[in-house]
C-alpha cells in the first residue's frame, strides 16, 4: 500500500496563532485513531501543546494546506537525547504522506541540536506507526509502562516531609541557587547517559507553574529529583500528579534513594490534592519498574519506544532508575 502525497501542503514553523487548532488536531487524531466516540474529548483537561509550544516554539512543525492547520509535530532537547511527540495529522489527510513531511524537518532539528540519540513512545500494536518512524531510522526496543497508583487523601506526614531537610522544591529554592540545582541535575543524568540534561522541563515547569521539581538529597548532594506536573491544563490534568522525569543518582544507594523521591513525589501529589500519580517508565529499567509495582503502582497503559542507534544506545538499560515516557 503506497499513499498518494497531499498536493499544496507547506511545512513552517507552529506559530502561537495556530496553537487552538493544533490543540484541537492532537485530540481529535488520537482520539480518532483509538475509536472514541467523541474524540475531541481525548485527554479531558490534560494539555500539552500550548505548553510545548512555549518551551521552544522553534521545535514544532506544522503543515498547512488551503490556510488551514491540518497537522502539527513537537521536538524535545534533553541535551544529548531528543524526541518528538505528539506528532498528529487531522484525519482527512491520513496516508497521504503528511506525518512524513513533518518528520524530515523535524529530525533537522536534531541534527541541528546535536542529539546524540533519538527516541518516541507510541502504539504497540500499529503496523503503520512501526513502518513510519523505521523509515526514520526509528527501531522497536522495550515496551514502556504508564504507572498509576491512588494516594491517601491524608498527608501520610507531610509536615514532617515538607521540613525535612533532605526534601526542596526547586520554585521556593533562591534564584541564585536554582543556576546550581541545575548544574546539579544535568551532572547527575549526565552520570546515566552523557549530556543527558532536562534544564528546559525544570525551567518550564517553574516558569509556567505546572508543577514541582522535587529534589531530594543525601548529606547536601542531590542524590535524586523528579519534574512533576499536577492539576488541569497541565500534562497531569485534574487530580492527578504526573512525573514527566525522574532520576536518581547511579550507586549502592540508588534503590533507597529512589525509594525517598517517591515518598516525596507522592507527598507533595498530597500537598496538591491529586489523589493519583502517574509516571511512565521503560521496562528495560528493570528495577525501577519491579520497584514501583512492588510499592503498589500497576499499569494503566503500555506503548513501546522506538530508538535510533544500537539495541543497546541510549539510556534503557538495568539499573537505570529514571522515570519517562516521551509521549
Ligand atoms: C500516525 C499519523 C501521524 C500518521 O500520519 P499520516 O500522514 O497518515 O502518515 P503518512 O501518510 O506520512 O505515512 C504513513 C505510512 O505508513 C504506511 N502504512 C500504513 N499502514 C501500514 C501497515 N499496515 N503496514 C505498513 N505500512 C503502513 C503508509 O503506507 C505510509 O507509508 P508510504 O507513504 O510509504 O505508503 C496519523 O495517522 C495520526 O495523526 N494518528 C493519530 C495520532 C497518532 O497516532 N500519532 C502518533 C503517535 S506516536
């Protein structure tokens, strides 16, 4: 089956006047492609595009045809690692090529970074997603989990947890400390894979107040931090506290360590009233994900991520206690 390319289509720049259609587009295509009878309720009060948008509006492509938004796609720099999603096109333009011509812009993009490595999450189960993104160098490797678990309305101690020492929020932390919790950060990823550095979500997160960045220490070493989101209009959406990133620093005391930020993580989830917290973790991260299950989180959704390089490039490996999805 070979598609016949959309004649007239331009690809640009995602400028901020497109973002209510490309918001609408993301919706409506998901929730097209998984059956929903009403797809432009896909996601409820999660967002994400006017978020993206803003970290970096000259990572996201957009196709145009007839003075109309029919397609978007967001690139992510993580310093040495990139990836790209949503990538959506309005489904009157399905297999018409349009998903590709957003693609070739895109890996520019990275190439333009310097990534060093490249990955995405998306449906296991697609033929057409598993044929797209191979055109792109784009291989299948581990399935990836989003984790789920209820927390306890009550503060399990959040007093105690809040003025524990061990325990800071990068938004109440000092301007001219956050440079070094930053630095602090990046050289700790960078430990897992080199030059992986998170900075822009740290960043956007406080800027945009879409949540905390919890970082936890052992003797004033960062030993480990988690970007979260919570609420609606943010990736969390209502009642719920999303941990876009997490790491801890690789070591004898990494499980304990990673054992602490979640009880931090699930703290502060309390502090906001979110009564779930979700965070996606890639099953080549043996322990972490045996860890989280073991402490009562259970899978509520599972993709698979596809990577650039080797089977064993990047940062899916065991012993590696991050917290991601790339959705
Ligand atoms: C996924 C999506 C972005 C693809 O957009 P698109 O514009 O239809 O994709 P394209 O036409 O550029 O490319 C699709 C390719 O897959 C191929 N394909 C489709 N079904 C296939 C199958 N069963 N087996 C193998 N290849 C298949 C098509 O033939 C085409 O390749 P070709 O041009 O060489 O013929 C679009 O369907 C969408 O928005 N889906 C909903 C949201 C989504 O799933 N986003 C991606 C999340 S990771």
């Amino acid at each position: 089956m070979t598609a016949s390319p959309a004649p007239d289509i331009a690809i640009r720049p995602l400028v901020e006047s497109d973002l209510p259609a490309a918001d609408q587009i993301v919706r409506l295509a998901f929730g097209t492609f998984i059956g929903m009878p009403d797809p432009q309720t896909f996601m409820g009060d999660v967002e994400f595009v006017h978020s993206r948008w803003r970290v970096d509006p000259g990572a996201v492509v957009a196709a145009e045809h007839a003075g109309r938004l029919i397609g978007s796609n967001f690139a992510t720099n993580w310093g040495s690692f990139g990836f790209f999603g949503p990538l959506t096109v309005h489904p009157e333009y399905w297999e018409r090529k349009v998903a590709q011509r957003l693609l070739a812009p895109t890996m520019e993009i990275f190439r333009e970074w310097g990534s060093q490595h490249l990955g995405l999450y998306t449906f296991a189960h697609s033929p057409k997603h598993m044929a797209l993104y191979q055109k792109f160098g784009f291989w299948p490797r581990d399935l990836v989990a989003i984790l789920a678990r209820e927390v306890q309305p009550t503060p399990r101690d959040f007093a105690a947890s809040s003025a524990d020492s061990d325990v800071a929020y990068f938004s109440l932390v000092a301007p001219v400390r956050r440079t070094e919790l930053l630095a602090e950060c990046r050289q700790l990823t960078s430990a897992i894979f080199d030059g992986l550095d998170v900075e822009r979500e740290i960043r956007s997160v406080a800027s945009q107040k879409l949540g905390e960045t919890i970082l936890v220490f052992d003797n004033s070493r960062l030993a480990a931090f988690a970007v979260c989101h919570t609420g609606a209009g943010t990736e969390a959406g209502s009642g719920v506290c999303y941990v876009k990133f997490a790491a801890v620093r690789p070591g004898a005391k990494a499980s304990d360590d990673f054992a602490r930020l979640l009880d931090a993580v699930e703290d502060f989830a309390r502090a906001r009233s979110a009564s779930k917290v979700t965070a996606g973790v890639n099953l080549a991260r043996r322990e972490a994900f045996q860890y989280m299950f073991s402490r009562g989180y259970r899978t509520s959704m599972q993709g698979v991520a596809m990577e650039t390089g080797s089977a064993d490039s990047g940062y899916n490996r065991a012993g590696v206690y991050i917290l991601d999805d790339w959705r």
